[in-house]
C-alpha cells in the first residue's frame, strides 16, 4: 500500500472518529457547558469559583437528588434564589435535555 494512500486512511479514520465522539455528546451536555458549567461545575459539584461563593447545591446534596424532573426543569425555566431564569433563553425540549444530562452525573 503505498504511503500516500495509507494516508488517506488513516486521515479518514481519524475524521470518522471524530464525528463519532461529537454524536456522542448530548445536546444538554453542550447547553450545560455553555449555560451551567459555570456556577454548578463541569462535573455538577459546584466547585467552580461562582459555585463555591453562592454556595450552590452540588448534584450529590440529597435535597438534589430528591428533586423531580418536572421540579428541576420548573427552577431552570423560572430561576430560584440567585439562579437566573432562562425560560426566554431555551426552548422546551432544551430545558429537558440539559436536567437530564445534569441529573445524570448525579451517578
């Protein structure tokens, strides 16, 4: 096999993997980066600087993990406390993709 197409190959795997590891990423885990990440953490521990001086609730506290899908998704569209409101930020089915991609790093 000669170099040049060897290659080829090799460039086309790496584009395929590429794709294959951006597919799977949830669109919640790209609007809690973009959204979230900042006050409640990359991992929803809470222990970025902004998390730590609100003292927000890490995703492991069990007032958290107690809360209802319905209940997490009403305080991301209405706010609570000094959290914002985004109900004219994001859509519906954003509003579900994100609490569940942040109540999934609760395990």
């Amino acid at each position: 096999m000669s170099k040049t197409i060897r290659s080829m190959l090799v460039l086309a795997a790496v584009a395929f993997l590429a794709n294959v590891a951006g597919i799977a990423q949830t669109a919640g885990a790209g609007t809690y980066k973009a959204k979230c990440a900042g006050c409640h953490g990359a991992t929803g521990l809470a222990d970025s600087g902004l998390g730590k001086v609100w003292k927000v609730k890490p995703v492991t506290d069990p007032a958290v993990e107690k809360m209802s899908l319905a209940a997490m998704i009403d305080i991301t569209k209405n706010g609570a406390g000094k959290m914002p409101a985004y109900k004219d930020k994001l859509t519906d089915p954003q509003f579900k993709e994100v609490v569940e991609y942040f109540r999934s790093l609760m395990k």
